[in-house]
C-alpha cells in the first residue's frame, strides 16, 4: 500500500468523525416530541439530524469515497468510538432513556476476580450526587441473579452511600448495578471497589415456631440472665429507649436450649424466656452463612392475624473468624407482651431471608470523572405544623431533601412533581431513597433539564427555586 503524500489533520479527523456519526444516525429514532415519554431528543451524538433530513438520507443513499488513509483512520476511530461508549452505553444501558444515557460519562473500567467480571459503565457526577452504573457477570457460573445484593463495598467519596440492582439480563447471566454516592467530592479520581457479593436470595413468611407456653409462663419469674457488657455488643435496633451508655441491658444465658425452626438450617433458637416481665428470643446463627442471612420473629392470634407488639432486637457476642475478632454471633429478640391478655393463645412465626451464594473477592476499579455543578436550591415544609422542614437542591440526576429528623419520614408517603417553564411536568410516587437519617434522594426516571425547571411541588408544597 502506497503512503499518502498528504497530511492528515486535524481537520482531516474532525471529517471523519463526522461521517461516522452521520451514518450512526441512519439507524437513529425520530427525535421526540414534547408529548412523547421522553423530554429531548437522544443526546447520543454531537450532530442532532433533523427528521427530514434523516428521511432524506435513507431515501437516497450516496457512495461515499473516502483516502485510503482517511479510511484506515476511520477505523481506528470507530473503536475507540465503541471504547468511549457511543454504541457500548445504549447498547448496554437499553433500559434507560436515552436522555439519561446523553448525560452519562462512559468509563468502561474491568476488574475480574472469583470468576467474575465487574465493569463501571457510566458515571455521571452532578452537584453532590454521583451515579455510577456498574455490571456484573458470572464467567464460569451462575452465581449472578436477579436477587444480587452487592453486600460489602466502598465507594470513595461522599458521606452517604447506596447500592441497587435496576436490571437483570438472564440470557447473559449480567445485573447491572446503579451506585448513588451523596456528599461532596474533593477530587475526580473516583475509586469503586466490591469485596463481598450475595445471591440466591429467598423470604418466606410464617415459618411456625413450636413454644411450650405452659413451661414458659411457669418459669417466667426463675429465668437466669446477666448484664450485657457494653464491649459485646455490635448491633440495637427496633422500638427502644435504650441509652447504651448508661442503661444495663439484661440477656440470656447462651446456649440453654437448641430448639430448630422448621426450614431455617442456618439458625437455631438457644434460648427463651422472660426477663423482667418481657419475653426474650435468643438464637445463634451459624458463623458463616448466618452473619448473612437475617430475619425476625413476629405474634399472631388464633385466626393468623399479626399483632402489633413493640419489640426490639440486640446483636452481641465474639467470635474469631480468619483470625480476626469479630462480634455479633448472637441476635436476641425481646417483646414487651404486657398488654396481652392470654399468652398461652399466642402463635409465634417467623419472617426469614436466607442466601444461597455468597462470594467474596477484590474487584476494584478507579477513573476520572468530572463535575457538572449545574444545581437549583428551595426549601419546604414536610409537616402541618412547620416543624419539619427540608433544604433542597435540584440536579439534573434529581432532588436531595436535607435536614433534621428526615428519618421520620416514610418513603411512600413523598410524592414529586417537577414543573417546567414550557408546562410539561415531571412527576414520581416513587424514587426515593434514605440515604442518611437527615438525608433523603429522589432520583428522577428521565434527566431534568435544571435551567428550565419552574418550581418542584413536594407533597403539595410548593418549592420556589
């Protein structure tokens, strides 16, 4: 093959470039109307193609010519193109609008451990909210499905972090995960590293549990129990008002019984019994599987209806496991049943997740990526009396609320309208996540084009911006 005598320029690329991108744009939808699902037209290419002359170019298809140095040139550049995402992104993220795809950086970094192949496809870092897409793909196994919990991971930056499944594609044995990062990040080196995966996941309610009532109230007034030192304890949660610091948290004797529960292998119950007038459930979950898999106990009465009873739970103990000390190993469920009339008509069940799979490994990447701060504030009043009130901030990801005592709001009781100057309204009953207990995250299904936004109303509440 003959060199060129010409000089390939810039110019020459930018040419080029533009040729594969007009014949990317054969295959392109219609760009959307303001009535279509969509806000804009797919923000996939740097030259939009009107209609007609998108119809006008598969009417009449010219040959192009193309240097033979252009078209080797041409090549290299539709590879790297596919390397940059252009095709890889919608290919990969077909679930997404491609309005959100438009404003994703592709990053396509690969880390490969245990058989498994994680990939960051796309991130997006906007205001204080980063978003990155991740996949997963079982090479050797079937290890992937679409009850994954990505269990153990660090993301850097931001003081608020979440991990969710959004799609699952059974023929590739791939789940793809979407990240949420809330906080501020000093720098654009951004690192995603995974050490622990689940899957296999199953729940099932009303698991029976045998209880001999009779011996349980005959003994309720000899139990044996101890104060619990506040070095063991790992874990408090539920309807409590429990000070750690300075309240003596009584317990059972570990171990006294081995009673199973009926489908659960995981876990047995190692005590029961009543301690200062409330019943309390010990169980012992196996150290390896069991510090996995978790569940509770619940009441209900002869017709199989659930009772509300405030309960509360505390994780304790030590045990070593690869040489390190970790605690946790006992979980102990304790009910306040005083405002039960007939104990001995109890039914107690129990609501159990178990996980099949569990894979532990270092998948690890780190890239680039910059900030588009582009941002609206407000602030609302949540409740009738103005003592709950929220600071928020509008991006084009979504809408961050922040402020004291969020916790105290429930998820499905927010709803969300975007208005836009031009009238058409953005609006989702669901969405939204707690990221934080004075943070809550309300990511938007289609990008929001921040500079057109009017107000947002937020449970009825208009929000100036």
């Amino acid at each position: 093959m003959r060199k060129s005598e010409k000089e390939f320029t810039e110019q020459n690329l930018f040419n080029i470039k533009k040729l594969f991108y007009d014949k990317l744009a054969m295959n392109e939808p219609p760009p959307v109307t303001k009535s279509d699902s969509t806000l804009y037209p797919p923000v996939l290419y740097p030259s939009a193609q009107t209609k007609k002359s998108m119809n006008r170019r598969r009417k009449y298809r010219k040959a192009i010519y193309i240097p033979v140095t252009a078209a080797l040139s041409l090549c290299l550049v539709t590879g790297a193109a596919a390397s940059m995402g252009i095709i890889d992104l919608p290919s990969i993220l077909h679930f997404l609008g491609a309005d959100r795809i438009g404003i994703l950086q592709p990053v396509h970094q690969v880390s490969e451990d245990q058989g498994i192949r994680m990939e960051v496809i796309g991130a997006v870092r906007d205001g204080d909210t980063t978003e990155i897409y991740v996949s997963l793909s079982d090479l050797t196994g079937h290890r992937i499905d679409d009850t994954l919990d990505v269990y153990d991971y660090r993301v850097t930056g931001g003081n608020a972090n979440n991990a969710q499944i959004i799609h699952y594609d059974e023929a590739n044995n791939t789940a793809i995960v979407r990240f949420l990062i809330q906080g501020k990040v000093s720098k654009n080196r951004i690192t995603v590293q995974i050490n622990t995966l689940m899957s296999g996941t199953s729940r099932q309610d009303g698991y029976n549990v045998q209880v001999n009532w009779e011996q349980l109230l005959q003994e309720k007034q000899n139990n044996n129990y101890y104060i619990l030192d506040q070095d063991r304890i790992s874990g408090l949660g539920g309807q409590t008002d429990i000070q750690l610091e300075t309240d003596p948290i009584p317990v059972l004797h570990q171990d006294v019984t081995n009673v199973p529960v009926d489908g659960i292998d995981w876990m047995h119950i190692s005590n029961m019994g009543f301690v200062e007038g409330k019943l309390h459930i010990q169980i012992n979950p196996d150290n390896e599987i069991g510090e996995y898999n978790h569940g509770y106990f619940y009441f209900t009465d002869e017709q199989g209806q659930t009772l509300d009873i405030p309960q509360y739970s505390i994780s304790y103990g030590r045990y070593m496991k690869n040489g390190v000390d970790i605690g946790g190993d006992y979980i102990e469920y304790v009910y306040d049943l005083s405002s039960v009339d007939e104990l001995d008509k109890l039914r107690l069940q129990g609501s159990f997740t178990s996980i099949s799979e569990v894979v532990r490994g270092n998948w690890k990447t780190t890239f680039n990526l910059s900030q588009n701060a582009l941002s609206k504030t407000g602030n609302v009043q949540l409740d009738a009396n103005g003592g709950l009130q929220a600071n928020v901030t509008l991006s084009s990801v979504g809408v961050t609320l922040t402020g004291e005592a969020l916790s105290k709001i429930r998820m499905e009781d927010l709803n969300i309208e975007v208005h836009l100057k031009d009238g058409i309204k953005l609006s989702g009953a669901s969405g939204f996540l707690q990221l934080d207990q004075d943070l809550i995250k309300w990511i938007s299904p289609k990008t929001i084009p921040v500079n057109d936004v009017s107000y947002l109303l937020i449970n009825g509440e208009k929000v100036t911006l």
